[in-house]
C-alpha cells in the first residue's frame, strides 16, 4: 500500500516536472516557478 502511494506521488510530480517544462518556458514564469518544478 504505501509502496502503491510513494508510487503515484512520483508519478503526480513527474507529470508536474513536465509540464512546467512544457509550459514555462518562458523566463518570466520560469523564473516564477523555479522552486515549484526544483
């Protein structure tokens, strides 16, 4: 069970990671995310 959620909160921040990849190239909100994606 916790194996199974450790689990999905990686995935959860592995999809987080990407988007804000994605999405905030962008200096201005990389900049503003920065702590929030690392």
């Amino acid at each position: 069970m916790y194996k199974h959620v450790m689990l999905s909160m990686f995935h959860i921040l592995s999809a987080f990671y990407f988007l804000c990849n994605k999405f905030y190239k962008n200096n201005f909100w990389k900049n503003l995310y920065f702590k929030k994606c690392f």
